[in-house]
C-alpha cells in the first residue's frame, strides 16, 4: 500500500465518522427519548397524537399498547396506539422542582451581561 491509498481510507473513515455523529447517533437519540415519553405516559396526563387530535388519556392497556383518550367538552373517548402520541403537553410537578432557577436580566452574547447604565436619568 503507497501513501495516497492510505490517505484515502483516512479521509473515507472520517467522512463516515462525521456521517454517525450529525446523522445517525442524533435520530437514535431522539427515537429513545420518544419511546421513553410513551412508556412514561400516565392516566390524566394532556396529549396530542400525530393527527393534532389533543386529549386526556383516561386509560391504558399495556396488553394491547394502546390507550383511551378523552377529547372535547362532549367528552369523546377514542382508543389510539402509543406510536401515535406526537407529544406530552403535561408539565410534570418534578421538571418544575429540578429546573434551573431562572437568571434576571439578559445575558449578552456568549452569556457575558451587558453593561447597565450607571448614571441616572437627569431631569431638565
């Protein structure tokens, strides 16, 4: 093998390397954290399937993996699969308690804070 063969193979396994890390391992990611938000699904909890049908889940068959949903003041229950739960609108007592003090003011860019005016306003 010469020198240019080899240089070939390195940049193949590095656009192959690049290739994994912005497409594939990003889709796996997002495919875990959606089947984690299925499994994580509780009766009362505020849905919206992938057809933008919003509802309450009133109850949960494992055996089928599907679940009942209640839509609208007239009270409609529809049975759906859990594939088709597009997402959560829920906000759990848990993400309120864990979530990061929110910062005051605006942090500038690269989260430097802006400098304030340190002179009053004069009145004329």
């Amino acid at each position: 093998m010469n020198m240019s063969m080899v240089g070939m193979i390195a940049i193949y396994a590095v656009i192959i390397g690049l290739v994994y890390l912005f497409l594939i391992r990003p889709n796996s990611k997002k495919k875990k954290e959606e089947a984690e938000m299925r499994n994580n699904l509780e009766i009362g909890d505020e849905i919206t399937t992938i057809g933008g049908i919003m509802g309450r889940v009133v109850a949960i068959k494992e055996d089928e993996d599907a679940l009942i949903i209640e839509t609208g003041s007239d009270r409609v229950k529809m049975k759906f699969k859990k594939w088709c739960i597009s997402s959560v609108d829920t906000v759990k007592e848990t993400a309120k308690t864990t979530a990061a003090p929110e910062k005051k003011g605006f942090a500038g860019l690269f989260g430097k804070k802006k400098k304030e005016e340190t002179e009053p306003a004069q009145d004329k």
